[in-house]
C-alpha cells in the first residue's frame, strides 16, 4: 500500500493557498498502480449484494466505473447543478465560504436499492454527507461509501453513516 502512497503527487498551494493537493492522476496513469486499486477496493465488496455503484462529480467516475464493471453492479452519477439532461433530485450543502449544489436523476435509485458510494478522495467529508444524505431520502439503502484517499485529520467520517466508510490509502 505504500507505493500506491507514494505515487500520489503532492501539489501544494492547490487550488489555493495553503491547501496540499493529492494528485491521484500520477495513479491512475500508472497501469499497475490504477489496476492495484481497483482490485483492493473491488475485493472488499465481492460477497455484498451491490446494486448501483454511485459516482461523484468528477473523479469519483474514474474509480466508481471500474468498481462497478468488475462487482456486476449498475454506475449511477451524481452531477453538478444544469448537467443531467432528465428529471433530476437536488441537494445543496455548505461549504467553508458559500454552499454547492448535487444532482441526481429521480429515476437512478429505485426503494431499496443497495448502493456503493464511490469518490477519490474523502477531505472535510461535506460533499459525501450530501451524497448519503440524498440516496437515503431516495429510498435507497447505503451498503458503503469507499474512497481511494483519506485526509484522516480533517475526520471527514465523522459526517458519514457509523461503520460505512471505506478507504484504501490514509494520510
Ligand atoms: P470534501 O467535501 O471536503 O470531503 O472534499 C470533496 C472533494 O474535494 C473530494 O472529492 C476531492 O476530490 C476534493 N478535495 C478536497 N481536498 C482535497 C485535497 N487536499 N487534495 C485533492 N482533492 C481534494
């Protein structure tokens, strides 16, 4: 697991000031590495009855997708606000300055429907609560939400659902 840590690119001042950015995509272009991954984190899952596999906007495809072809499960996308053509369920969320917006189709989680939450990383953990918040007022039922990376001091699990957050590499 320690190589798949020091792969990631640390950017610093990213996008601001004063934030250390985890670049995953010296990861993902890395053939083994990105295969390494998928394979972890798929392995935690293969005896679970998974649904759908939902990703987050936008990096959360890149492992959701891969997660989902390989435990047999539908893929499911959270959005920003104006970019999912049909009927969509909204939510919005505070963030440190300001508040943000999700999307998702009325029609993509039916009653009891078991789903895989799928993001890169898990930071404050704001974004996720927003997506668990949403797919439990539509009906579905949380089997867990699993990350590649998370920053363990900013205690982001802490907004989750107790004993549902998964991830593969802490720092
Ligand atoms: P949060 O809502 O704070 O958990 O962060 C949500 C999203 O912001 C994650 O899905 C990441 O893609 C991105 N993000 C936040 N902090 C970082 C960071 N330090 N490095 C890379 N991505 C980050």
């Amino acid at each position: 697991m320690q190589e798949l840590k020091d792969i990631i690119r640390d950017v610093p001042d990213f996008p601001k000031k004063g934030i250390l950015f985890k670049d995953i995509t010296t990861l993902l272009a890395d053939a083994k590495s990105y295969q390494r991954m998928i394979d972890h984190l798929s392995h935690r899952y293969t005896a679970e009855r998974i649904d759908k596999v939902l990703g987050i906007e936008a990096r959360g495809y890149i492992i959701g997708a891969a997660l989902a072809y390989k435990l047999g499960a539908g893929m499911i996308l959270v959005r920003k606000p104006g970019k999912l053509p049909s009927e969509t369920f909204r939510k919005s969320y505070a963030l440190e300055y300001g508040t943000d917006t999700l999307e998702i189709h009325v029609d993509a989680i039916k009653k009891g429907e078991r789903i895989l939450i799928a993001d890169d990383l898990l930071a404050t953990g704001g974004t996720a609560a927003a997506v668990a918040e949403m797919v439990t007022e539509m009906g579905g039922e949380i089997v867990d939400c699993c990350f590649m990376v998370e920053l363990e001091f900013l205690n982001g699990r802490q907004r989750l659902p107790e004993g549902k957050v998964f991830s593969l590499l802490q720092f």
